[in-house]
C-alpha cells in the first residue's frame, strides 16, 4: 500500500503530506488507460493532480492551483498554493521532494537529470515563490547494489559530484551511487534536513524497477499543502 514518507506541519499551520505509491496500488505511468489511471491516482489522492511528461532534464514548471500544468514537459513542479497536488512517476529513477515553510517542489532524479541540475533548478524556484528553509525527503529509488553503470558516465558524474559517488554493485561491478548523488546536489542547495526513505526499487518487490526487470511500469510521489 503507498506510504506516508513525510507528515510535517509548517510554522505557516500548513501540513505537507508526502505518498509514494506500491505496485499493489496499481501502475501510474502517465502512458497507460486514462480512466484506469484516475481512479488509481484518486484512491491515492483525491482531486486533480499535476502530473508531468517527464523527460530527464532540468525544466521546473510553477503551479498556480490544482491540477494546473497537467501534462506539461517538465521534470520537476513547484507550487506555494494549498490543496494542490504535484506528482512524479518513477521506476528506478529518485523521487524527491522538497519543502519550505510556504512551497512545496516535487522532482524526478535519474542520472540524466541529476547531471543537468534539475534539483538545482526546483530549489531556486521553491526559494523564489516562498523563501526559506528546505527539507527533502528522497523515496524509493534504485541503489548502488543494483545499478551498474558505465566507466565514461561514471567518470564523469564523479567529476561534477566527487567520488563519492563512486560504488560497486553486489557482485562487484562500477555502480552509480543516485542517492548520494541526490545527497551532494541538495547539501550544495543548501537543504537542511534529507530524509532518505533507503528502500533500492531493484531489490524490493513492492516497487517496479526498470533496470532490473525491464518495465514499462511505474510507482508515483505525490506532494502536497493542507491549509490550516
């Protein structure tokens, strides 16, 4: 079943409630049947959803209201409105969100987008529309244990972020580290709270991973404001 990964209410009154779905919830890739799709996404969470055609880049769109920018080319959302809910799909790739006293951000991190800055971009747009500290919480994702990686990409991820980012798989092979990448962008942006949710979307069943098992199927973070 989905699972409360962040509960926390804001100086502001406002509670932030963040989901991630379970393959028990149904599959939320924005791709599959439109009616079997809303009824999944409203049993999650009533109300419209903005959700995003993602594309492993750094574009961060800004919501003005509930369901606003639905459908929109775009890796990550922000939003400083209540009752508004922002929403990405993964399978491998690290959900994060990201929250101030007044905004809320939601991004989808694949290596690809952790290379292009796109959690660089959502915390400067969170920073702009309601300024503040940030806290993250980072859901399930694929981890090192199961993500092996090429030598070329991996030199040059470890270049931007540092060898730390460096790891090996559970038999032995160079691996990337996402998590500890997402770790470094977000310490770098000045978060000052990262809670990790440490499930690997490889080895856990509850969740689909399409590096290990080649889906097309995918879990959802979905974020969001509770007015006072």
């Amino acid at each position: 079943m989905a699972r409360n990964l962040f509960s926390r209410l804001r100086p502001s009154g406002r509670m932030v409630r963040v989901l991630v779905s379970e393959g028990i919830d149904g599959d939320l890739a924005v791709d599959g049947p439109t009616g079997a799709l809303s009824q999944r996404r409203e049993a999650l969470r009533p109300g419209p959803w903005t959700w995003l055609r993602q594309v492993h880049g750094p574009r961060v769109i800004l919501v003005e209201g509930p369901g606003d920018g639905a459908g929109s080319e775009a890796d990550a959302s922000v939003t400083a409105q209540t009752d508004t809910a922002l929403s990405i799909q993964v399978a491998d790739c690290a959900p994060v969100a990201l929250a101030s006293p007044g905004g809320l951000a939601v991004a989808h991190v694949g290596w690809r987008g952790l290379q292009a800055g796109v959690l660089e971009q959502a915390s400067n747009l969170l920073a702009q529309v309601a300024p503040g500290p940030q806290e993250s919480v980072v859901g399930p994702c694929i981890r090192a244990c199961c993500y092996e990686f090429g030598d070329s990409d991996l030199e040059a991820l470890c270049e931007q972020f540092g060898n730390d980012v460096r790891a090996l798989t559970s038999d032995g092979r160079p691996a990337l580290d996402l998590p500890e990448g997402v770790r470094i962008a977000l310490e770098r942006c000045g978060v000052v709270e990262i809670v990790f949710d440490g499930v690997c979307t490889g080895c856990d069943q509850r969740h689909w991973s399409h590096r290990v098992g080649g889906t097309r199927r995918r879990q959802a973070m979905v974020a969001w404001m509770e007015a006072p």
